[in-house]
C-alpha cells in the first residue's frame, strides 16, 4: 500500500469514527410542563411564571415545552382536560384556581409532580397535603393566605370609609371560606355584611350589585374567586354605576379597585416555576415545604377615589406600595 493511500485510508477512518461518535450524542431533553388554570395565558401573572421560566433557562422549543390549559368558567370540562393532560406524561403539572380544579388533576394525575397556586382554600385542611412544612405525596407549591387578606381588606375598608356600615361581600362556590372571615372581622368592627352568592354561568354582577345599592351597601368586598378575576371589569363597572367602591385582590387595582391588598400573584406565580424546576432537577415534592406569602401589596387607585368622590386619608396612602392616578 502507498504511503499516501494509506494516509487517506486513515483520515476517512477517523472521520467515520468522529462521525458515529457525533451521532450517539444524546439529543437535548425537552422538559414537558402542564399548566392548567382558569385565567388565560396573557394574565399579567401568567406572564410572570413563563417569564422566571426563560430567566431559569427553560427555551420553548429548544429544551422545554408547555401545555397550556385555560380553563375559563368551563370547570365542566375538568376531567376531560386533566385526563388529556395526563396523556401528555408531563414532567410537572403546575394547577392554580379553585381546589375542585386541584382535585380533578390529583385523581387523574396519579404520582405525576404537581405544583399547587393555592389562591383561595387551605391545602391542609383540604387534605391535599399532609402539612406546610413536609407535604407528603406527588404535591407542593405556594399558597397564598386569602382568608386572612379578606379580614384584613376588611381594616383597610374602614380606615379609608370611616363611615361605612353597611358592605356587600361578593362570593360563590369557590370563596366561602373568605366569606366567613369576612363576617368574623365584620362583627369586631360593627360593619354589617350584606353577602350575594354569584352562581350560574356567567356570574350576574349587574344584578348583584342593583341589589346591593337597593339595599344601601356602601361598599363592596370582592372576594378572590379565578371566575370573579375573567369578569372583573364587568363586575367593578357595575358596582361604580352605583357609586359603590371595590376592595379586592391587587389584581383588580387596574381595572378600578379603590383600594386592594394582597399577596403578590407575579411573585407567587414566579415561585412556582422556580418549584417546577428544582422538581425537573431532581427535588421530591413530598420533601419540598409548601411556600406561604412573604411579599404583599397595598394599592390605593386615586383614579377611582376622584370619580367617586372619596378622599382617602393619608394614614392608607402613605402605606400604599402603590398609587394609581
């Protein structure tokens, strides 16, 4: 053999070889995340959560894919949803709303990780978990105190309406545990509640709130329901039409909330892509601690307080994260 066919015998052997050796590389793994909820992925904090996912290096359609579910009002088509999703084999499922929806993805999931946004029920007296501290079983995630944030709206709703007597408490199916602390905080204040249960669907905020100023309520108390956040302008553009002013969640500071408080849902959002990822790396949810709320807001919108002719005292707004004007 010539020394310089011999040459070419061994480059094109070393190519071959480079070339297998490049096609046994293993491919980039796709993390798969399921997200189920009832508001739509445009939601501010939606947004939020796939934000933290990018920052924590999750590229859809490089290494990472989501299955988004907006549920809307339709919880009709849970176990239709949650049995497809299920289907999909994600890695995580990350389940925000109401507990009728954490529960229909806890039965069709089986040992599937999910991560839970607890807005409006306690995890552990539901028995989705075993405690805060050690969960137990496939679930953890973030809650997010809304009981306790009802009571407190209810503080604030008298410092900024000294002379408010009489509220109308806006709740349905989802929120009656908010309901009643409501009325708790109500009796220690001499405040009546007036309460309305918003049922069929679309819930009927026109009527709710005639009735509420029919009956001389001077203020209403927006309760966190997901189905309350899809009708949230309706539902304050109903009550102002009586000059009736909203307390509420910070989600609904935008849309004309006079006053509105609690935990921050970007922030909490954001955690929970941060639980999903430690989960894809590795983490057990059974030995994750559930995450209760360390960063809340006050908002104050003066927008609204002009239009309704309220001056809110100084004592609220100089402890306002934030002043809309």
């Amino acid at each position: 053999m010539t020394t310089r066919r011999a040459l070419l015998l061994s480059v094109g052997a070393i190519a071959l070889g480079a070339a297998r050796q490049g096609s046994a590389q293993p491919a980039t793994r796709v993390y798969r995340v399921a997200i189920a909820t009832v508001a739509p992925r445009s939601a501010p904090f939606n947004v939020a959560m796939e934000r933290r996912f990018r920052e924590l290096g999750y590229v859809e359609g490089k290494n990472f894919a989501i299955e988004f579910r907006a549920l809307g009002s339709q919880l009709a088509k849970l176990p239709e949803v949650s049995a497809a999703l299920s289907r999909d084999r994600p890695d995580v499922v990350i389940v925000t709303g109401s507990e009728i929806v954490l529960r229909a993805f806890r039965q069709a999931m089986g040992t599937t990780p999910i991560v839970m946004i607890a807005v409006n029920f306690d995890a552990v007296e539901k028995n989705f978990i075993a405690s805060l501290a050690r969960p137990g079983g496939n679930i953890t995630g973030v809650v997010f105190r809304e009981v306790e944030s009802a009571a407190k709206r209810l503080d604030l709703l008298r410092e900024a309406l000294p002379k408010a007597t009489r509220i109308a408490a806006l709740f349905d199916f989802a929120t009656r545990d908010q309901l009643h602390a409501t009325e708790e905080a109500a009796k220690k204040l001499g405040i009546t509640v007036l309460p309305y249960e918003m049922r069929g669907d679309p819930y009927d905020f026109v009527a709710a709130l005639a009735a509420a100023a029919k009956a001389k309520a001077q203020a209403v108390q927006a309760l966190s329901s997901a189905s309350f956040f899809l009708l949230r302008d309706q539902m304050i553009g109903a009550a102002h039409k009586h000059r009736l002013p909203v307390f509420a969640n910070p989600n609904y500071a935008e849309a004309g909330a006079l006053v509105s408080f609690g935990a921050s849902f970007p922030h909490m959002y954001a955690r929970a892509a941060e639980y999903s990822d430690r989960i894809m790396k590795g983490a057990k949810p059974a030995e994750m601690p559930v995450e209760q709320p360390t960063k809340f807001e006050l908002i104050v919108n003066l927008k609204t307080a002009k239009a309704l002719g309220i001056t809110i005292p100084p004592s609220v707004l100089l402890r306002a994260d934030r002043v809309i004007e």
